[in-house]
C-alpha cells in the first residue's frame, strides 16, 4: 500500500473520532471542513503517487523494451548477414558462372586463358586421377570458377572408354561466333599431344575447310576431306563404314565385347570423327541421318568416337542426336534452341544450377554428361595458338587420302557371305586380315594382295590367292589401283 493511501485512511479516522468527542455543532462544522479538506488533499496525493508509480512502470518498460529491441536489431542484422552470405553460396550454386564472376559474364569476347594459359590446363590433365593406360587421352578444355573457394578449377573430359570422364559422342553446338570452333581446335589439340599417332588417330569431314592446317599430320587417320564436293565426302562416309567393319572382324577374331579388351598388340588407336558445320554438309538429310544413326550407334563399341560440330539441330534430321553421351552448348538466341541442342529444358539447365545456352555470352558453354551438367569458359584460341599448337605434332611421312567411291564399291560384299568353292574358316580369315594389317603397317601403300597371299599360305596363285582376294574384297582392303582407303597403317613418323 503507498504513503498516499495510509494518509488518506489516518485523517480519515481522525475525523470520525473528533465528531463523536466534541458533540457540539460547531466543532463538528470545523471539523467536517477540515476532513473534507484533508480528504481531497490526500485522494490528491494517492493519485500523484500512483501516477509517479505508473510513469515509473511505464520508463522501465519502456527500457526493456529498447533493450530488447537493441538486441533484435543485432540479430537482426547477424540475421541478415547470414542470409546474403546463404544468399550468396545458393546463388553460385543454383547460377555457376553467371552469378559466381560478374566479370565473366559481362565480357562479350572470350577470355584468355587462366594464366599461365594453355599448358596449365595440360597440366591439370596431368593432376588427374586416373589408371596410367587412360591418362592420355584426357582433354582440359576449360574452367569453372567457384568464389565460394576462391579458386579455378580446370574442366576436362576423357574419350577413353574406361575414363569415369568417358564422353562418348560428343555434339557442339551454337550459333555463328559463339566460340565453338575455338572450343573443338582445343579439344582435338590437346588429344593429339598428349597422344602419340599410334594411339590416337583424327579424321574430319569440313565443309568450311577450317581444318587445313591439320593436312600432314601423322595424327590424321586420313588426309581431311576439304570442301563441298558430294563424291569426296560420300566417299569419306563409306570409308569410315569400312573402318567399322574392319575394326568389328578384329574384335570379333580377338573374342571380346569392345575395344579397350582387344589385346594391345591387335588394339587399333582411338578414331575420333570430326564432322563440321553439318549444315553445310553436301548431302542429303535422310542420307546423312541414316549414315549417322547407324555409326553411331555402333561404334563406340570399336574405339570410334564422333564429334559433331551443329549450329542448330532443331533444322536437322536427328534420329542419330540420341547417341550422344555429351552435348557442349554455347550461346543459342532463342530460348527454344535451347533443349533440341542441349538435350534438356531450361528448366533442368537452372534446376542443375549452371546457365541455360540462351544466356551465355561467347566462349562460354553448357555442357551436359549423361546427368552431370555445368557451364565453363573455353579459353581464347587465335590463329597463332593454333598454329604454335599444330607445330609440336609430327607430320606423316607418307599420308594417306579418301578417294571417291567408285560404282562397284557401292555396295561392298557383306562380310557373312561366303562364295561357293571358296569356303573360308573364321581362322583363315582371321590370319589373311592380320597379314593385311601388318603389310600395310610396313609398305604402307605398296602392299599388294600377292604379298598378303605369300605371307599367309607361301604362295600367291590358285586357290590360296582367290581366298585373299575374297577376303580383301569383302573388308574392302588393299583394293587394286588405288591406295588403301579403308585400313589404318601406322604413319612413319616420330612419336609426339
């Protein structure tokens, strides 16, 4: 009870035992004025206390409550620290390159090379984990910037069958400028040093004749075929065929299932496919679908790899695009160029947390492997890097080139079939393609059928000679009046 309130109470009694003693009318007059006017004084004195008590009550209060909301204005703000640094981490992971380096992004020309440029990514190929029979064949082709650890990882790829990187076929796609000549060079260059020719051998089919500068080199399967021609390029296309095939006999002689458990001795190198610009390729789609699709769809198995260089699928016939075990897409203006060349949908481009093609900007690139994506820069390949590149491969000392087909090797004889009076063990067939390949290997194109007939039977007429020519027939090899287009004679050349 306040001070106020006793007061109150004491004049109060006071009062009431003053009127009962004095009796008289006045006394009870005066003393009824003065309790009335203690009365007030004090009802006045309750309400100032309580008043003081309230307004006490009130600043304490009042101070809590800055105090507490001093230190929700602290977690508030450790709050939101963590939320931009949360903001920030989830950003680099849901966007990659377009949110992890504003630089990146902002430049519309490709980018140099991370310093020192080019070797240091053939350097962090060699930091790669892998077996020592499957370090070769790795590629560095780029890198991805990650700020949430400060630092450049390389990006790279394997055409090695056994690589966890193994790409399978791969198709590049973009528009005009958009990098991705620069970004192939790059990948089939450093395949090449860090091969030697008797591992890794290349082939291209270019319309647009960017690969000239690779004529004589000993990593060339066969000399490109340059241009528009119709009969040189369809002739390209039956060789690769031929190649195939030959390549199915000597997997099939060796009893395994695919190209990397062929014993080393009969293994033949890695063919990689270079098919530019298909757009420009002079001949017909449905042809081109056909002969794509089937190759496609068997080669792996025999060590071939292809490389497909697309502006935009969506114009193509493209029974042949579900073969692809990487897709690389660089700039694309329209959001739906974007799934026919990559393969997904925007969507699942965000929902992986790397750019959709329709946002890059040039020299960078979205790949996609098997569920595996993300978004690289390629490094900036001039003319000068290509030609400093090319100058550390070996030249082929004699290079072979594709000949247009002729009528009669339209239809080459399958390979199941067996003429009547030349009945041939699988065996025979066997030792007569062997000898084929090593002859070619030592004379290149001065091998003859004869030479094959000595070494497998001793003599080179009758009966023993029809078998060879049989056999070289129906694999298309060591054809009469022209060089061997079909087979793969090591290059006399040194090792890079």
């Amino acid at each position: 009870m306040s001070a106020a309130t006793i007061a109150y109470v004491a004049f109060a009694l006071v009062l009431t035992q003053s009127s009962d003693a004095s009796g008289s009318k006045d006394a009870l007059t005066f003393w009824s004025g003065l309790g009335l006017l203690l009365f007030f004084i004090s009802g006045a004195l309750v309400i100032w206390f309580s008043k003081q008590e309230y307004e006490q009550k009130i600043a304490a209060q009042e101070h809590l409550i800055a105090t507490l909301q001093e230190a929700n204005n602290g977690v508030q703000q450790e709050l939101t620290k963590w939320q931009e640094c949360y903001r920030t981490v989830i950003t680099a992971m849901d966007e990659v390159t377009r949110k992890k380096v504003v630089a990146h992004i902002n430049r519309s020309l490709p980018m140099p090379n991370p310093p020192p440029g080019i070797p240091l990514l053939i350097q962090e190929a060699d930091a790669v984990e892998a077996p020592p029979d499957q370090t070769a064949w790795i590629a560095a082709i780029g890198w991805i910037t990650q700020p949430a650890h400060q630092r450049v990882t390389s990006f790279w790829l394997s055409v090695h069958p056994r690589s966890e990187a193994f790409t399978g076929h791969i198709a590049v796609a973009g528009e005009t400028r958009s990098g991705k000549g620069a970004l192939i060079f790059t990948i089939l260059a450093q395949l090449a040093l860090r091969t030697r020719p008797e591992q890794l051998k290349l082939f291209a089919i270019d319309p647009k004749e960017d690969f000239a500068l690779w004529e004589g080199k000993a990593h060339n399967w066969r000399e490109p075929v340059l241009g528009r021609d119709p009969d040189m390029v369809r002739g390209a296309m039956q060789a690769i065929s031929s190649e195939r095939a030959r390549r199915v006999a000597i997997r099939r002689r060796a009893q395994v299932l695919e190209w990397a458990d062929i014993p080393a001795a009969l293994r033949p190198p890695i063919l990689v496919v270079y098919l530019a610009e298909l757009d420009l390729m002079p001949v017909d789609d449905k042809e081109l679908d056909a002969w794509l699709t089937e190759e496609m769809s068997t080669s792996l198995s025999e060590g071939i790899v292809f490389l497909l260089d697309i502006q935009n699928a969506t114009r193509l016939s493209t029974r042949w695009r579900t073969h692809f075990g990487t897709n690389i897409c660089g700039v694309q203006g329209r959001q739906a160029a974007v799934e026919p060349n990559l393969g997904i949908s925007v969507s699942e481009v965000r929902a992986a947390g790397a750019i959709p093609p329709n946002e890059l900007q040039r020299g960078q690139f979205t790949v996609r492997s098997g569920r595996d994506i993300e978004s690289f820069s390629a490094p900036l390949i001039t003319i000068e890097h290509r030609r400093e590149m090319l100058a550390h491969l070996p030249r082929a000392t004699d290079p072979l080139t594709i000949l247009p087909p002729r009528p009669e090797d339209a239809e080459p004889a399958s390979s199941e079939s067996r003429e009547e009076g030349h009945a041939i063990s699988p065996e025979e067939e066997g030792r007569i393609l062997r000898a084929a390949d090593e002859l070619e290997e030592q004379l290149g194109p001065q091998a003859k059928r004869t030479d094959v007939a000595l070494r497998v039977y001793g003599r080179a007429t009758g009966e023993e000679y029809q078998k060879v020519k049989y056999v070289l027939d129906t694999h298309r090899r060591i054809l009469p009046g022209r060089r061997p287009a079909t087979a793969i004679p090591t290059p006399h050349a040194s090792s890079a």
